[in-house]
C-alpha cells in the first residue's frame, strides 16, 4: 500500500475520531452546539442520539484501524470506507450537504488511492 493510501484513510480515522468526540461528549458543550448549529435546548433533547451516532462514528474508525494495522486488510478497508460513503451520501440527502465533503469525499479519496495500488 503507498503512502499516499495510508495517509488518506489515517485522514479518514482521524475524521471519525473526531466526529465520535463532538458527537459522544461535546455535543452539550459550547463548542459542540456551535458545530452542529443547535440550541442548548435541542442539544439536550437529542444528546443520547447524538451520542449513538458518535458511537458508530468510532465502530468505522476501529473498522478502518483493524483492516490497516490487524488482520483485516484491504477487503475491511474496502468494506468499512464503503459505509462511510454510503452513510456520508446518505446524510448529505437527509442532514446537510457539508456531510458530503466531511465524511463521504475523503473516504472516496481514500477508497479510490486504495484500488489504483491494488
């Protein structure tokens, strides 16, 4: 695999790493309401939500993980950046178009560098 590859899925762990945070323990912050463009009230309501969705933010991350550095190798890789995309199209329809260039592109990116060095 190149290094280019490893460093777009590593940009793509990173990611859902980040996306796990906001959305597990800062979703009820300052911080965390002025990303998402809540109110502290909805934040509130929807905070378990918000948390189980981070929660599977970090089951991709780990996906992603496994097939670089365990035994999962490229089909895990292939199979995890394939939810990503299709959880990042997914959400573009339905939550915010933003989503197609923070989660869906770079994992595009990275599923297409992952194929070439095939």
């Amino acid at each position: 695999m190149s290094i280019l590859t490893t460093i777009a899925i590593s940009i793509v762990i990173v990611l859902h790493v980040l996306f796990l945070v906001l959305e597990m323990f800062l979703w009820n912050t300052t911080a965390g309401r002025k990303t998402f463009g809540l109110s502290e009230d909805f934040a509130k309501q929807s905070a378990a939500l918000a948390a189980n969705q981070g929660l599977y933010n970090g089951f991709l991350a780990a996906g992603l993980l496994w097939g670089l550095f365990g035994t999962g190798g490229n089909d895990a890789l292939l199979f995890f950046l394939g939810c990503i995309i299709i959880a990042g199209l997914y959400g573009t329809l339905t939550a915010s178009r933003k989503i197609l260039f923070l989660q869906a592109l770079p994992a595009v990116i990275a599923m297409a560098l992952l194929l070439l060095n095939n």
